[in-house]
C-alpha cells in the first residue's frame, strides 16, 4: 500500500472526509467502470451502485483492516451491492453501446488525410459492439463480475477471488465459463453475419 494512501486511510479512519474525498479521486473511475460493466442495461442500477460502494465505504472505513488493499476492499463492496441487486432480478434489456460521432470537419484549406472509417466500416463496429454488449449482457451476473474484474480491470485471480468473496478456482471456473459463453454468442453473430 502507499504510504500517501495509507495516511489518507488512517485519516479517513479519524472521521476526516477530505481524506476520505482524496481516497475516492483514487478509486472512483475504476468502481464506475465495474458497476456499469456489470450492471449492463441498467444504468441507474450502475449509478446506484457507484455511490453506494463510497457511501458504504465511508460508514465501515473503521472496520478496514490495512492488510489487505483498500481496491480489493471496495471491489468487495460493489460486488456484493451488484449481487444484492440482481438477486431474484429477471433478464433486462440491454442498451446497445453506440460508437461515438465523428469529429466536426477542419477548416477546408487543410487536406489530410481522413483516416475515419468507411460508412459500411462503421456500420459493422457499431454493429459488433451491439452484438457484445448484449453478448454482455446476457451474461449470468457471476460471470460478468468476475470477466469485468479479470479482463476490464485487470486484477490477479487472488484479487478477483477476494473482491468477490470466492476461491481462486471458482474465480478461475466462472472465468472460463464466462469467457466460453461470450464466445458461443459472438460465434452465432459472425455466423449470421457470413449467411
């Protein structure tokens, strides 16, 4: 752990919410990006989850032990608050990821080349990235945790096996498995895509 980190933890700790603040300026992009990740489709759920992580985390900072990093400690947090909200949940849409517009054209004087895809180029990038996130999303919530702290994140299998409160080949298990199940959709969506 860091030393500034672990300072900014004892404060924290103290009742010191400017250092808990700093704490969450280390943490909060990665925590948005696993709520969202995981919570495909329901982007209030993300947004729920995000700030329940920091609310959670700010009540039991007492309990923290140092021992452990405090990135795992949060990832723990979010996970459970992602579980608690798809207990007992059925399949929900899920909102396609849309690829950006292209930038506004430059002063026409100027002529470079223009390395923005083709429009049938385009269409199959947005195309694909339908297919994986509904791919994503209709993934077992086990899976898409654990695939988002593995392959988005990039945490260890220790890590990932702390942060979701699980052994290290269950980690490894529901890797496979969710890696297997993503395979097994894009196959059929570039499958259909030759016929």
């Amino acid at each position: 752990m860091k030393v500034r980190e672990s300072s900014l933890i004892e404060a924290s700790k103290k009742g010191d919410a400017g250092s808990f603040g700093k704490l969450i300026g280390l943490y909060e992009d990665r925590i948005y990006r696993l709520a969202h990740s995981v919570c495909a489709g329901l982007p209030a759920e993300a947004e729920d989850v995000y700030q329940e992580t920091f609310l959670t985390a700010f009540k039991k900072i007492g309990q923290f032990r140092s021992s452990s990093d405090l990135g795992t400690w949060l990832y723990r947090i979010a996970s459970n608050l992602c579980w608690m909200r798809f207990r007992g949940k059925r399949k929900e849409p899920v909102v396609p990821i849309l690829d950006a517009e292209g930038g506004e054209e430059g002063d026409p004087r100027f002529q470079l080349r223009d390395w923005a895809p083709l429009p049938d180029e385009a269409a199959r990038k947005k195309e694909l990235s339908q297919a994986v996130a509904k791919a994503l999303g209709e993934l077992p919530v086990e899976y898409r945790l654990v695939l988002t702290l593995r392959d988005i994140e990039g945490l260890s299998n220790e890590e990932t096996a702390r942060a979701v409160g699980a052994t290290v080949a269950a980690v490894k298990s529901r890797l496979h498995r969710g890696r297997m199940f993503l395979r097994d959709r894009l196959d059929r969506f570039f499958e259909g895509k030759a016929s």
